[in-house]
C-alpha cells in the first residue's frame, strides 16, 4: 500500500495518567505481545510521518518515529497539537492518543477520505452527537487560532474548535463500532476489561461438564440481556454437525467447487464457507453490531468463562482457569462457603448483573 504522505500522524503520549494511577499508558500492554503504543503505531503505520508527542518527564524508547515534547508543560493535549503542527512536515496532521489502542487502520483510512484544505480541522462526530477532539485532522491554518488560545492561557480544545472551520465527520449510518474504537482507556477497570476480552467485544464463555446445564444458562442469560435492550449473539462449535444436511443443494453446490453459499428467507439467512484457518477472533467479528458473545462451551481456551460445577454431574473444575471469572453451582456445600467467585446457577438475574459490570455495559 502507498504511504500516506499528505498528513504526518501523531500520537499524543503526555498525560499524566491520574486515573489509572499514573501509569505511562503508553507502556501499557495491549495484547501478550505489544504496548498501547505499539499497537496503535502499527495501526498508523501507513503515515510515512510519525511523530510521538510526550511530556518532558518522560523517557522511553518508540517503536518508530520522532519524539516531540511541550514547550509548555502540563497544560494539556492542545500544546501537543501545537507541537505536532509546528513539526509536520505536511499542512496536515492526523492526531489520535496513547490511550485509544482500539483503532484501526480502516478507521485511519474512512477518516483520511474526508481531508480538505478547506477546514482547519477534520473531526469525528459519533451518532449521539459527541465530538471527538483527539481523534481527526488538523490544518497548519489552525496554528495562529491556537497560538492565540495558548498565549491567553485558555487550553480548552473545544473552545478553540468552535473559534476554527471544522468539519465534522458523522459515524451515523457507518459499519464502525465507535464506542469500542474511540474507547479511551482511563482506569485500571477498563485496563482490565480490556485484557480480560483481548481488545474484542465482549465474549463470555459458558463451559462445563456434559449435561452440566450450559445451553440452559445461555437461554436464561439472552432473556435477561433482551429485556435489558442488549443484542446478543451466540457461538458454539461441534465437531459432528453436518451442515451440508441443511439443505441438500448445498452439498450439490458445494460438491460442484463452490466453497461457500448462501441460503435465505424473509426472516434469516444461512452463509457456509469452508473454512481454512480462521482465527477464532474473524468469527467474533461477525457479530460487530451485538453488544455481547456467549460462548457455548470452549472449556479449554484462554477465553473470559463462567464454569458450571454441578452435583452428582460434574463437582470439580474441568476448564482451563486462565481468565475464569466466576464458577455457578448448586452444590449446597460451595453455596455455604460464600466466595465472591461461586454463584448459585437458579439466580440467574444476579448472574446477570454482574456480566453487565464485568464487560462494561452497565
């Protein structure tokens, strides 16, 4: 792909980080493999220009890129857009920060459609009606409108986007899931929503022994989370499900050489493919406009999971404890104990209460 050389990209890395006990964000690990800051890096990797704006406490190493600090510090995002326009090599500047790991370079790229030299700045606007300041386009024209909000010592970003020529960007009608994309990470809740789920939407597994009540508690849980307005999509994988008995052209079809095909009605539709080696994650990313997952099963995956321990079926843990969240049981004898992390499985409306503070969507 060609790189992007009529806008240099900068990442606002300064903050002081109060809410998620100063930590430097951007060393905060996204995934097992890369910081906040190397994630996004690699999002905008498409700039030829990069700069990393940090304050001038700050010491580390960027995974690409130039360093650019404050001439002023602690006085907020604004001095770091000043410094990223007065340093671009370009009339323009794409500007994001350390803490919004989940954009994309798809994001990036709908954003870039909308540059103009006709507008000082180029800015998202989600379908609520909230701006997004930190994340869009700037204009070297803006910097005589900001210089003079920095000498009167007004360092409020949205007072000098309405002193600009802005260009608002609408996500209504959109396929971007700008509530997880433009998600900045403030507090160690959401550091921790963040790993538990991987950088995902919410997904859940609910695992057990065979016959241990799984696909009951998954019914019980979607009830709650339809009459709570939430979509739910689901997940479940058997090894021993035909489905080329669905319909039975479409083992013709698929006898013929067509590797997918696409059955519908009024109300749904089936789509098969085969399938080579898919990560499980491309499978999550077809339910992009639910608000939660649950799984059916995955025991033995590193995936977030709620393990059903039963009598007489299945009194001992069997699934994988790596990011185990809670088991539910109707064993007396666990119930009495009262641990925060063994629920009773008839409360399923507390079961579901807490999945909502879990993944965030309370």
């Amino acid at each position: 792909m060609n790189k992007i050389t009529n806008a240099d990209a900068l990442i606002l890395a300064g903050g002081k980080s109060s809410r998620m006990n100063f930590a430097d964000k951007a060393l905060l690990n996204f995934d097992k493999n890369r910081t906040f800051l190397e994630k996004i890096s690699d999002e905008m990797s498409n700039f030829e220009n990069l700069m990393i704006s940090i304050n001038q406490d700050q010491n580390f190493l960027v995974p690409r890129g130039v360093i650019i600090t404050d001439s002023t510090p602690n006085i907020g995002p604004l001095e770091g857009i000043h410094q990223g326009l007065l340093n671009a090599k370009s009339n323009f500047i794409f500007v994001t920060t350390c803490d919004m790991p989940n954009i994309t370079k798809e994001f990036i790229d709908f954003v870039m459609l909308f540059l103009s030299s006709d507008y000082d700045a180029i800015i998202i606007k989600d379908s609520q009606g909230r701006t997004y300041p930190l994340f869009g386009l700037y204009n070297k024209s803006a910097l005589t409108t900001i210089e003079g909000f920095l000498m009167d010592k007004n360092y409020r970003l949205q007072d000098v986007l309405a002193e600009l020529n802005v260009k608002y960007i609408s996500l209504n009608n959109t396929i971007f899931d700008y509530k997880k994309l433009l998600k900045s990470i403030d507090t160690e809740d959401e550091l921790k929503h963040l790993s538990i789920f991987m950088g995902n939407r919410p997904f859940i597994s609910i695992c057990g022994a065979k016959n241990s009540g799984k696909t009951w508690l998954i019914q019980e849980l979607i009830k709650h989370f339809k009459d709570a307005g939430y979509k739910v999509a689901t997940i479940k994988y058997n090894p021993n499900l035909d489905l080329n008995s669905l319909d039975s052209d479409i083992n013709k079809y698929k006898i013929a050489g067509a590797p997918g095909t696409l059955v519908f009605s009024k109300d749904s539709y089936i789509l098969l493919k085969n399938r080579s080696n898919e990560s499980f994650f491309q499978y999550l990313n077809l339910f992009k406009d639910f608000d939660i997952i649950l799984l059916e099963d995955f025991k033995h995956e590193p995936f977030p999971k709620i393990e059903i321990l039963r009598k007489d079926i299945s009194p001992k843990p069997v699934a994988n404890p790596q990011n185990l969240l809670f088991y539910v049981t109707d064993i007396p004898e666990l119930l009495k104990t009262k641990k925060p992390d063994t629920l009773d499985i008839k409360d399923t409306l507390n079961i579901f209460k807490i999945l909502l503070k879990i993944t965030g969507l309370n």
